[in-house]
C-alpha cells in the first residue's frame, strides 16, 4: 500500500503524536513510581526509628527495652543506664503488675528495680513459660536459667 509523501507525512505525524503521548505517560508513570518509593522509604525510616526506641510501646509507663547488640545482653548497671538513656529508670515489681494488669506480654526477662528479674507473660506460648503470670522471684526460670549463669537479661523501664 503506498501512501504518497503526504499519506507517509500524515502517518509520521500521527505517530510523533503517539510517541508523544506514550512518552508523557510514561513520564507521569515514572513520576508516581518515584513517590511511591520515597513513601516506602520514609515509612522504612519511621520504622528503623520506632525499632530504637521502645518507648513508644508502653503499658503503665512500663516498656521492654534491650541492649543495641541484642536481647540478654545488659548487667544490672547497663539496665539502669540503658532506662536513663530513655529518660526513665527500672520499673519496680509494682510498676510491672500494674503494666501487666494493663495488657503487658512480653516474652523476654527482664531486670527490675531490686536486682530482681521479670517475664510477664499473659498468654502461655510456645517458647514462652507455659503459664499466664508475672514470673521472678529466685525460683523464676530468669533467675535460675539466665541471670545465675550469664549476669545479664534485658529491662523493663518505667517513665511517667
């Protein structure tokens, strides 16, 4: 089928015309694509940042918080530092039972005020104790399994 120079004029014209287009939409597409990925990376940001700091998980002004290199690592002396560093101090027996009572489960022992240990646990799990409870005491599996041997757990904080 030949088309003539004006036919293969009015052809290139429309396909500049697609082009166009194609290349406009593409453009839009690209730019949605690139704010979605700067969304996705700001709530990435947000996340990494609430990962660090555990006050924002709090029940009773009472939070679980470990050291930077990971779960069971803190001596009684790191705990209370670590609680300051968050503006808090170690959370008493009080303070844990009146967290617990509001809804606190945490699966991890932690120091408390008087040297003691914590693992309050509301709903028995695998890899947890098997019974709902405030576990501590010198009886507790943190104070037997954990802290006799190695010294160190994790904290739980309070900040009013």
């Amino acid at each position: 089928m030949a088309y003539g120079v004006v036919g293969d004029r009015q052809l290139l014209g429309r396909q500049e015309t697609y082009i166009k287009t194609l290349t406009g939409l593409v453009t839009d597409q690209g730019k949605l694509l690139a704010a979605q990925i700067q969304k996705l990376d700001d709530e990435k940001k947000l996340l990494e940042s609430l990962k660090r700091d555990p006050t924002h998980c709090t029940r009773a002004g009472v939070f679980h918080a470990q050291s930077p290199s990971g779960g069971y690592q803190l001596t009684f002396e790191d705990a209370k530092q670590l609680c300051a560093k968050y503006g808090a101090a170690i959370a008493t027996h009080a303070q844990l039972t009146a967290a617990w009572n509001d809804g606190l489960d945490v699966c991890a022992c932690g120091w408390l005020a008087d040297g003691d240990a914590g693992y309050p646990i509301h709903k028995a799990r695998p890899g947890c104790l098997s019974y709902a409870g405030i576990h501590s005491g010198s009886n507790s599996w943190c104070k037997q399994s954990l802290i006799a041997k190695t010294g160190r757990a994790d904290v739980y904080c309070f900040k009013q």
